[in-house]
C-alpha cells in the first residue's frame, strides 16, 4: 500500500459515497490512524472538494472526548486526504445488527447521552452536524462513544442549503427542503436514532421509493413504540414522549437544546 508523507497506508476499511476510508499507522510515532481520501471521481467538483476542505478546517477546532480527533490534513498528489484518530470497535449500526438488536432502555440512555454532550459542543462552536445516524457513532472496544463524519456539516450563520444533503432516514423535514436549517435539525436525526436503539429499526422504511419516504417524513408522525424487553415495559409511554418531542415536524416543538434532550433521558439512568 502507499504512503501519503508520514502516514502509511495499511488497508482498505470502507467505502462511502464520496470518500474511501483505510487504515494506517502514524511513522512519526507508530499509532494507527484511519484515513479518509475523497475519491477522484469527486475531485473535480468544486462543491464536494470544497464540502471536504470544510470538514478539514471544522475539525480542526473540535477537541470533545466523544468527537474523533482530526490529526492532520494532507493534500499530495490531487487528492485529498485527512488523517483522523482510530477507533477500533463498531459503529452503533453495526453494533444493533449484529450484536444486541435493540437496547435497553437505560443503556440507550447511556449510550445516547454522551452523543448529545458532543453534539451540543458542536452547536457551541457554531455548527451543524446534519449526518447524526447509527452508523456515525462509534463504540470503541474500551466502551468509548466517539461520534464521526463531519463531511457535510453546516454553518448555523447559513440558514439554508445549497442542495439537499444527508441520510434519507434521518433526515428532518427542513433538512429535505433545504431551507431553514438549525441546530433542531440534528435534534430530529437524534429523535430517529433514538427510535433505532430502541426497536432495531427505523420509523419510515417501509416506502418503495425515496418522495413516498420523504412526504412521510414530511406529514406522518412517528409510529407509537412497543419496547421490545418486559423489563422496559415501564418505561414505554415515556420513551415515546421523548421521541415525539425529538422529532416533531415543526423545530419549534421540539427540544430547543440537547441539553434539555439530555435531562429527559437522564431519568433512565
């Protein structure tokens, strides 16, 4: 495999849509390093290879215990690289599938209550993550929460969108149309994930195509839980307050802050 200055790459990890991701070690000091090149067939658009400078210059202000760190930022070659702090372990995604399907109530409080404290440090330093999903929190092998990918965050000074960005499934119904766009927004995406930890899949998955998903986004509300453990029995009606209040269709119905997100859950604990 390559080497990108002093980092060496070791092997591929994964791949999204306009970034290859792969493991590495650090020369300078030996520690492993994950690696995210943006892809050449992206590098000719201003608006990708600007979103991924972006993402560089943002995580470069960003140090939360539960925020992977940016190392440093390389560009070699016409491409484009950042080199991010390794987190061996799973994505929550992969951990719901593969490891528990849904979560316990009190663990989810846990678990969830540690993304919000970055989130809100991030709403603090003036952005908007607008990508909050299972798949971008990560659970280290030491029971660490780090959440990752803020390649298509936002400025909260900008209002709106130059085009519609985001997870489908996660998306709040400002975010699909593009406009509008505030901190609520990364509210109703922890609504939805919420809703996945709690029952192992998500509200709106059920449409043949994404407009049928979108209008019910849009105009549906989220279908009533029914916690899948005797033991959380207890705590079903309020669990589905707390979701309701997450993703209400209007951002001023919602909770204003992940703050006061967090002291709802907080009675689980």
């Amino acid at each position: 495999m390559k080497r990108i200055n002093h980092i060496q790459i070791i092997q591929p990890l994964n791949s999204g849509g306009t970034a290859d991701i792969y493991l590495g070690v650090d020369l300078n000091d030996g520690s492993p390093v994950a690696i995210k090149e943006l892809k050449s067939s992206f590098f000719k658009s201003d608006f990708v290879r600007q979103k991924f400078l972006e993402e560089a210059n943002q995580y470069l202000y960003l140090n939360h215990p539960n925020i992977v760190k940016l190392k440093d930022f390389i560009k070699k070659d016409e491409s484009h690289y950042l080199i991010m702090e390794y987190v061996e372990g799973k994505n929550l995604s992969e951990h719901i599938s593969t490891v528990t399907g849904p979560i316990p109530i009190q663990n989810i409080a846990l678990f969830l209550n540690e993304v919000l404290s970055a989130i809100a440090y991030v709403h603090d330093k003036g952005l908007i993550h607008l990508d909050i999903k299972p798949s971008n929190i990560m659970l280290s092998n030491e029971n660490t929460i780090k959440v990752i990918d803020f390649g298509i965050s936002h400025d909260s000074g900008q209002s709106k969108l130059e085009t519609v960005m985001g997870s489908p499934s996660y998306m709040s119904p400002e975010q699909i149309t593009g406009k509008n766009i505030d901190y609520r927004s990364d509210i109703y995406s922890l609504g939805i994930t919420l809703y996945e930890m709690v029952t192992g899949k998500l509200p709106f998955s059920n449409y043949e195509t994404r407009e049928e998903m979108f209008e019910a986004i849009k105009n549906h509300k989220i279908p009533y839980v029914k916690v899948p453990y005797s033991f959380d029995l207890v705590h079903q009606d309020k669990i589905n307050q707390i979701i309701n209040k997450a993703t209400k269709k209007e951002p001023k119905d919602r909770y204003q802050t992940c703050e006061e997100f967090q002291i709802d859950l907080l009675q689980f604990i």
